[in-house]
C-alpha cells in the first residue's frame, strides 16, 4: 500500500499550468460587459475591432511600470509581475486568452481594470501588464503594440500562473 502510494505521488506533475486548468475552448457564459458596449460604442473602431460571442479582435498594448501599486478598477493594486489586464469589452474578473497574431503566442490573463474609452478609437481592446506582454513578446523595443485575438475562457478572482 505504501509503495503504490509513492509512486502515485511521482506520476502526477510538479507543476500546473495555466493551460491546463482552463479549457482550450471559451466558456458559453457570456463576459462580454454589454452595459459598457452599449456606453462606449460611440468610441469603437470597427474597421480595426471585430466583436463576436466572447471574442475580440483588435491592438493590445501594455501598462508602464509607472503604473505599479496604483489601485485597478477591481480595487486591487496593479502589479506588472501578475497576468492581469484592462479592458472595456469584458466583465470585470473575466479570464480570457489574449494571442498576439503576428507570432502565435498566448497567455491567459484575468481582466481586472478599465482603459480610457478613447483607446477604443485607436483600435485597442486590451491593455496588459508588463508579465504578459513579456510572454507574446510584445516588450522588445518598437514593439509596444500587436494585433491580438482574445477569447473568454472564464470568470474567477484567481490570476491565471502562465509559467
């Protein structure tokens, strides 16, 4: 009994990614925030945003440093070393994955604060902090921004680990 025990305990992984505590698909419950659609459709881009059921299409760009420590619309401070962001199209605590279209990469990050609705106008549907910029390499100099997809994936007060 002891020995089945153990080798249970070196059969199952070290270390639980993101990737596999959430689904590869997108959750049927809607994190689109249709009060906020409604207030800054005015603001919206449609030739460079595309918004479907719990999908996006648009910029994503990335907090400064500057912005550390700062209280987030979520009333936690922002911190860039989490996989958080900002966005004005989900629901407040909506996990999503964010992959940059040029190279590939995703990254789960939970929605956790509101951009200026005029970044709407220049196309940009998500602002994320300095980690997950740094996983769709977006932090290389000149490459501030990058065309993105952005699917729901949940809802939870949990940061999603990416590592």
């Amino acid at each position: 009994m002891k020995v089945f025990v153990i080798i249970l305990l070196f059969a199952l992984p070290m270390t639980i990614k993101a990737q596999d505590v959430y689904p590869p698909s997108f959750t049927l419950v809607n994190c689109i925030d249709s009060g906020l659609m409604e207030k800054y459709n005015k603001y919206i881009d449609t030739s460079r945003i595309q918004i479907s059921f719990n999908k996006v299409s648009g910029i994503a760009s990335f907090y400064s440093s500057k912005f550390n420590g700062l209280k987030t619309a979520s009333g936690e401070l922002y911190r860039p070393k989490k996989y958080t962001a900002a966005s004005n199209l989900f629901l407040i605590n909506s996990v999503v994955r964010v992959t940059n279209m040029r190279n590939g990469k995703s990254v789960l990050v939970r929605v956790n604060d509101r951009m200026h609705p005029n970044m709407l106008k220049k196309g940009r549907v998500i602002d994320l902090s300095g980690a997950a910029a740094k996983k769709l390499s977006m932090t290389k100099k000149g490459e501030g921004i990058a065309r993105v997809i952005i699917e729901a994936v949940d809802k939870g007060k949990l940061n999603p680990k990416n590592d």
